[in-house]
C-alpha cells in the first residue's frame, strides 16, 4: 500500500515529473555560480534565477521580475520583510492566527526596537471583522502582517480589504501567503500589497530551500544578510540594485529551476482550477469526518471558502496518538499537535491537546479521502 500524503500544507509530494527533471539538469549542466562569471555555465545558471523571477512575477501580478528576492523559505522571507523594515518606535498589527514566522521576528522587534503591537483577534474558525482591524489602527502604525490563510483553520482573511485599509491610512501590508501561493490568487497590486511572503515547497510544487519575498518598487529594506552578490564588489556597502542587495551569497540553483518548473506547471493548470479541486475535496472530508462521534470540526464550516485543510479533534484523546495511529497503520500522513501556531489554537479553544490536520493538494483524489474518513471512523471506535 502506497503512503496517502495528506500534509500538503507543510510541504507538497509529490512534485510534478518536470520539477525533478530540471532540477537534475541544472545539477548536471548548469551548476556553475550564477552572477559570478562570465563564462557559459554561470550565465546559464544566472538566466534559471531570472526565470524564476519571471515566472513567479507573473504568477503574482508583479510588474519588474526584479522585485522578488530570493529566499530559503517563507519564514526567512517574513524575517527580512518584518526586520528590514519596522523601525524604532513604529506599531504593528496583526491577527491572532498568526504563524510563529510572524509572531516571533515581531515579538523580537517589540523587545529589541520598543515597537508597539496589537493582535486583532478572527472569531473562533478564524474569521476576520474589517471593523476590527480599523479600531486598532494608530497614529503610528506603519505596518500590518496578516496571514492570508491560516495554517490550522484554513480561513481566508479578507486581503483586498485589509489592502484598501493600508491605502487610506497610508501603511504598508505585509501578506504571509505560506498556505496560498499556488491556490488562491494574488495580485499584489489589485490587492494593495507591499510585500509578499511566500514558500516554494508547498503548493508551487518546487523543492525545500526555496521561496521568495515581493517587494514594492517604492519599499527600501535593511538587508537580513550581507555579504558576496557578484556585483559592485568594489563597495564596502551592501549595493542598492536589486535583487543583489537582499541576495546576498550563492543562491539554490538547482532548487530553483525545480520552482520554475512547479510554477510553470500551477500556470498550465490554473490556480482557479487546484483551488476548486482541493476545495471539492476538504468539502468531502469535512462531510465525511463530521459524521464520526467525537470529531469537531476547527475552522470555516461545510460550504464555506477556505484553503486545503482541514483540522479538527476527537473527543478525548491527544491528537498526536491520532497522527501516529494514522501513520503506523494506515500508512496515511497527517499533521498533529500545534502546527507552529499556538496563536491559532489559543483563538480555536485547543492548546490543550492540540489539532490533527489533513490538507489536500494538487494530486490528492477523492478515493484517497474516502480512505482516510474510514481511517477514522476506526480510530474513533477504538479511542472514544
């Protein structure tokens, strides 16, 4: 029997054909350092970065490829925009879903910068009022984070909104779209965003190490790293010019022209396309699982948008012993415990045993649902 992967939400698997085909090419026949030399294998190596660049600009609505800046992932991502850019004294929002990526770097900014911040708290399945967010703003608020999706309720909070709201206050929006990129659309500019945090290896179908941050042409950053870009090398100052200023060393080639294909791939398919598929599907394991004695059901409720998750608990029992049920016997792959958002468990009532998450992706079928239901029902017979 065959693994039923259902933990897309932290990484997808399996990857399309063409993601590891161009991966093993650029091993082979690009692994020079690109923007090194000038020599054929490093300029090669430096047209996949820019590839990348373009593909993912396209995806997002970005108008100059030279706005994404590469990075290992989206919580570095989160680290360089949230670092790069509140400074002393300024006061931050955000909502009480947030991912440790954001509640971290931004408590690490309230100790070390005296910024001021404010949770604006979503309803209990994640939901967010816009009035809510409006009687938090402040004199000197300068930024919001906002997570587009929640990693344990799957709600999708309202960005275009939120977006408008940073328009007539004159703040910069920060959108974390770990669980997003790839499903939901985004359009930085019809959305108001200025900067866009988002991860490679989840639903743009591309390798760990990968992921990126958009940033407004308008917005300077303080650079996270500094060091060798290839060019100026002349200066002592970290250069200007972007992408070489948040960039700096050798970037993950190889892994990067695995994204190019991943991305390429979600633009063939349609993002419209995998969102309703996997939406069709978290309806179906909500059905399915809401029909089991026990199981409560976390976030948007049967019918509602939301992304390829689904979380919930069973009466009485740690949600780890569920997971590793799941696993040893039934050879199915979920997610359990805190997800790295203990914010969102406080908001959901389940910091006392935690959540099981099943999340859904591009390659996921409604036969592999259907086994996991029944897991369950069997699980539930013998634990509760």
């Amino acid at each position: 029997m065959s693994t039923i992967y259902l933990d897309h939400a932290a990484s997808s698997w399996p990857k399309p054909p063409e993601v590891l085909k161009a991966m093993m090419s650029a091993l082979e026949h690009d692994a020079a350092n690109p923007g090194r030399g000038s020599h054929k294998m490093a300029v090669r190596a430096s047209r996949i970065l820019f590839e990348g660049r373009k593909q993912l600009a396209k995806l997002f609505g970005v108008r100059n490829p030279n706005d994404i800046v590469y990075a290992l992932n989206t919580t570095m991502a989160l680290n360089l925009a949230i670092l790069g850019y509140v400074k002393e004294g300024d006061h931050i929002l955000c909502t009480s879903v947030e991912h440790n990526s954001v509640r971290r770097p931004l408590e690490h900014v309230k100790r070390t910068r005296q910024a001021q911040l404010t949770y604006v708290n979503t309803d209990n399945r994640g939901q967010l009022l816009i009035d809510e967010v409006k009687q938090a703003i402040q004199p000197n608020t300068s930024l919001i984070v906002i997570s587009h999706s929640s990693n344990l309720l799957g709600s999708i909070l309202p960005i275009a909104e939120i977006g408008q709201l940073c328009a007539e206050h004159g703040i910069k929006l920060l959108v974390d779209a770990a669980q997003t990129a790839g499903t939901v659309q985004i359009d930085v500019n019809q959305l108001g965003i200025h900067m866009l945090a988002f991860p490679g290896h989840k639903a743009l179908l591309g390798p760990q190490g990968t992921g990126g941050l958009y940033i407004h042409p308008e917005l300077q950053l303080d650079p996270l790293l500094y060091g060798g870009t290839g060019s100026q090398s002349e200066a002592i100052e970290q250069p200007l010019v972007r992408p070489d200023r948040y960039e700096a060393g050798t970037q993950n080639t190889a892994g990067i022209a695995g994204l190019v294909e991943g991305v390429k791939w979600i633009q063939q398919q349609g993002v419209s396309a995998i969102y309703e598929h996997e939406w069709k599907l978290t309806q179906a394991m909500m059905e399915g699982l809401s029909t089991i004695e026990g199981v409560k059901l976390l976030g948007p409720a049967i019918g509602e948008p939301r992304t390829g998750l689904v979380s919930f608990t069973l009466a009485n029992t740690d949600s780890s012993e569920i997971a590793f049920i799941l696993d040893q016997s039934f050879d199915i792959a979920v997610r359990a415990g805190y997800h790295c958002t203990p914010l969102a468990h406080e908001t959901a009532d389940t910091l006392h045993n935690g959540a099981v998450r099943a999340s859904v992706g591009c390659f996921t079928t409604e036969t592999e649902v259907k086994q996991f239901v029944q897991a369950m029902k069997e699980i539930a017979k013998h634990l509760t």
